[in-house]
C-alpha cells in the first residue's frame, strides 16, 4: 500500500495538470516548457521505511512534487497521470520489483532519472540497475547526508541535461520557425503534426531596451506562462524588438483560453507603459510553422497602428483612413516652403501630424503617405528652383518610423527632414530670407560646436542685422535662443538614454558642466540630474 498518496494525488490535480495528459506530447512536441517544479517517485513496500523516506524529503517540498507509492505498481499507474522526473526505489519489492519498475518507467519517460535502494547481498541487482541507467544506488540503511547528497547531484544533473536538451530544442523549433527550408531533425515530425497557438509580440522604441520595461515583459509573459502552465510553451526571440510566443495544444477547445490569456498580457503590457503590437494565428496540425509565422508577421505588419499599441486577430479587418483633405495642408506647406516661411511651414507640419493622429493611421498608410509627401514637395520645389532636394535621401531614413512611438517623435524628425530639403547647392538667385533654411541646418549638423551668427551672415554676403531679423521671424526665437532650446533637446534625449551629466554636457556644446546644469533649468524648469531621475521612474513600472 502506498503511504500518503491521498494527498499526493490531490496536491497534484491541486495544480491543475489535466487528467490522463500525455507526456509524450509535453516533452516531444517541442520539450520547452519551464520546469519549475520536478515529480520525484518514492517507492517502497515497507510502510515505516517509506513513512522515514517521506519524512526527510519534506525539504524538497517547496521546489518539488514529492509522491510516495508502497508498490512498483502503484508507481507506474501515477506515472501515467504525473510523469517522474526522479525516482527512488527499494529493489526488492512484492509484484513488480524495483528493476522492473524503472524499465517501465523508462518506456514512458526515458529521460527518467533513478536511485535504487539495495542491501549487501542485493549487489548484482543493483549493477543490474546501472546498466539500465540507474544513476546511483544506496546501501540499506541509507545515512540521512548521504541521501541528500545523492538526491542533490541528481537533481543537479536532471537540471543540466534538461538545459541541454531545452537548448536544442529551442534552436530547431526557431529554424522551423523563420525558415521554409528545415533539415528533418528529431522534432520536425512531432512539430508539423501538432495543433499550436502562436502569438507575435513587436515591442516598440526604448521600451524593448529599458531594463525595467523588460522586467515588466518578462513578469507580463510569466503570468501568461502561468495560465497556460499544463502547455508546451516557450518564447522565440525574432529580432531585438520582436518575440515570438508558442502554445502546443492539445485540442482546439483550448484556443479560446489561449486568446484569453494572451488578451490578459496585452493590457498588462499596455498598463506597463509599453508600447506593443501583438496578434496571433493558428498553426494546424500538417501545417509548417514557417507559413503560420509568415502569415502572422504579414497580418501584424499591416495592421499595426503608429503611435499607440495594436492587438488583431485572424478576422482583424483594417480599412484605410481617408485622408484627403490633410494634402489640402500639404499643398500649403509647399507653398511656405518655397516662399521661405519658416514658422509658417512648421506649424502646418504640426497641423498635418494632428490631422494623422486623430484618423489613427496604421504604419503602413503613414510611410505611404509621408513618401508621397516627399515625391511631392520634390516635384514642386524642383519645379520653382535649381535647389537640390536631395530626395533620396529622405527616403534612406523612412525606416527610421519604426522606431518612433509617438507623434511628437514623427513631428520633429519631419521638421528636420521637410527643412532639410533647402540644404545643398546655394542657387545664383537666392533670396536672404531663403537662408534661413540653410542656417538651421547648420545649427542642427554643428550645435556642439561654437556657432557665430556674424559669421554666417558674412560668408553669405547679408546684413547681420537683417538676417538676426529674418531668423527670428520665421523660427520665433533669436539665433541665440533657438542654439540654446536646440542644444537642450539633445541633452534631454541622452540624458533619457542614462548619459552622464559631464559627457552630455560635453557632447551638447559645453565645456562647463554647472553652467549647462543651470541653463538646463532654466528652459527644462528641473536640473539635469531630476530630469534623469523622473524619466528613469517614467520608464520603470
């Protein structure tokens, strides 16, 4: 009789492992899933020495599953309910003895570890058990520190191989995963065959980078591992900012809870402060888990919203924004532009990018219509002057909208890139107001350098007065102003990235650290070293 098994079973249904679920399936289909907690069999038909066995394996109790059986068949029935990751037996036992016991266990779990339990004249059944794999035996009557000690090293040893096999699992689950040509392995058959909810996650500026927005994903993904905990799962990195979630399931009832769980993490992520884009599809059984992925990566990729976090599903239907009427603003931004007003020009950019946030458009339409926008403004400055609008390179640094998050990102890189246009070959025929243009931009490419306004002014031939003037018309601010506001932004970002105080104030153009502490505050309100702390706190959950 087996001692103990009552609470046993209970504390092991208390987990919530379904009933009758195969191990072949959890440990084959993809061999992933996090072992937090080992199944450890004690077997021994002597009612007291298996009561003592269970007594001193108390200690293992919070980091593993303890089962205590008091026959080799009572063993071997459980193990089809709560497979054993260890087990510890007595050899001679009545029915079915130890060494038979550990031969069946194997053909259900071959990866089983044991120990066997043997008395002096027992010897040659305990070498028996080696050659089967036993990894150790123990002497009756077993001293309690040499039964830790043993106990201890298998498990040690069950830890290791089983990181080992993770490791291999894990990459040839990933090569199935991103490529359409994968060599036949020990797992391509088990994969391709089994039903899989797979979800696609694409984390979004610094937040995939900040260390404590990863600690809020990984405790967001843990929750969901959590709930899915009687599921193969595991997580594939597809790029810096992009992770792939695998469930292998069992049936297609569980879908629903899948989409549930997944659902959960997306508003703990969004609650996080992170910013993400998340979608999932179905993997059929026969079905490659490349073509699922492709399927996945496409339905996410043309779906994803700028500037706010995106969950769609299989049956996600996006239909474009109609944004006719922002090109009416276009058609007024060219016209400022080539008229040389500045301020003009940049308050329609800010109008345009109010109009795109408030239609939510998805990434793709947004790159679609800031690429017309530049063939635009190209065709048009062409048209009216001999500038060079150095279009192509506009174009080199679109791939720079997937790595902004907010609107107010996409409004100063546009800025930039709009104004950008009048750098290049100075026309015969300028007009003073058109050097504007041209004087921001060396402001932009040299603020950490000194920068004389008189300087400018006489190698572009102009009255220091009227350009001074000019500047601040169309910017709003004197030259000295507008350097000093520029050269503050800069500090802000790398301050924000985790710079240090005396390198930002180098990089920003001064040489003297508690002056530039002092002129941070008087344009932030804050010193350099608070601002550092309060976006540290605004990116740590």
């Amino acid at each position: 009789m087996g001692l103990n098994t009552g609470w046993s079973w209970r504390a092991a249904r208390a987990e919530g492992r379904p009933s009758g679920s195969p191990y072949r399936l959890w440990i084959t289909t993809t061999g992933i899933r996090r072992r937090l907690r080992m199944n450890i069999f004690l077997v021994e038909d002597e009612h007291w020495a298996l009561a003592e066995l269970v007594e001193l394996f108390r200690i293992y109790e919070t980091e593993h599953r303890i089962f205590a059986f008091g026959s080799g068949d009572e063993a071997l029935a459980a193990a089809y309910e709560n497979t054993p990751d260890l087990v510890l037996t007595d050899i001679t036992m009545p029915g079915m003895n130890g060494l038979e016991l550990i031969k069946a266990l194997i053909g259900v779990h071959p990866d089983l570890k044991a120990i066997v339990l043997s008395v002096h004249d027992q010897f040659t059944y305990a070498q028996q058990g080696m050659k089967m794999g036993v990894i150790d035996y123990l002497l009756k009557p077993v001293r309690k520190e040499v039964l830790y000690a043993a106990i201890d090293q298998t498990l040690l040893h069950i830890t290791n191989d089983t990181k080992r096999k993770t490791e291999r699992m894990h990459a040839a689950v990933t090569q199935m995963l991103l490529s359409s040509e994968t060599p036949e392995n020990e797992y391509t058959a088990s994969v391709t065959g089994s039903l899989y909810f797979a979800a696609l996650l694409q984390i979004n500026g610094r937040a995939s980078e900040e260390g404590g927005k990863d600690t809020a994903l990984v405790s967001a993904r843990s929750a969901f591992h959590k709930r899915l905990q009687e599921q193969d799962l595991c997580c594939i990195d597809v790029g810096a900012k992009r992770k792939v979630l695998l469930a292998a399931l069992e049936d297609e009832h569980l879908i629903a809870y899948c989409t549930s769980c997944l659902q959960t993490l997306y508003q703990q992520l969004i609650h996080s402060g992170i910013q993400v884009h998340m979608g999932y599809a179905i993997k059929k059984k026969g079905q490659s888990l490349h073509s699922s992925y492709t399927v996945l990566n496409k339905m996410i990729e043309e779906q994803r919203k700028f500037g706010m976090s995106t969950y769609v599903t299989p049956d996600t239907c996006t239909v474009e924004a109609e944004i006719g009427e922002i090109w009416d603003r276009a058609r007024l931004l060219q016209n400022f532009i080539a008229q040389g007003e500045i301020q003009k020009g940049k308050d329609t950019i800010q109008s345009i990018i109010h109009e795109l946030k408030h239609h939510q458009l998805t990434l793709k339409q947004l790159t679609l219509f800031i690429s017309d926008l530049f063939y635009s403004l190209k065709y048009n400055l062409h048209a009216s002057s001999n500038r060079d609008t150095r279009i192509a390179a506009l174009h080199d640094d679109m791939h720079v909208l997937h790595e902004f998050t907010t609107y107010d990102e996409l409004s100063g890189w546009l800025t930039r890139k709009v104004f950008g246009l009048f750098v290049g070959q100075t026309p015969l025929d300028q007009k003073p107001k058109e050097l504007v243009p041209i004087l921001l931009n060396h402001i932009h490419s040299n603020y950490q350098h000194d920068l004389s306004l008189q300087q400018f002014a006489a190698e572009h031939h102009i009255s220091l007065g009227y350009l001074s003037r000019l500047f601040k018309t169309q910017t709003g601010y004197t030259f000295s102003d507008y350097l000093i506001r520029h050269r503050i932004e800069a500090a802000k970002t790398l301050l924000s990235e985790g710079a240090r105080i005396t390198d930002v104030s180098r990089l920003v153009g001064y040489e003297d650290p508690k002056h530039f502490s002092q002129v941070f505050k008087r344009i932030v309100g804050a010193p350099p070293k608070t601002y550092a702390q309060m976006q540290k706190r605004k990116f740590t959950p």
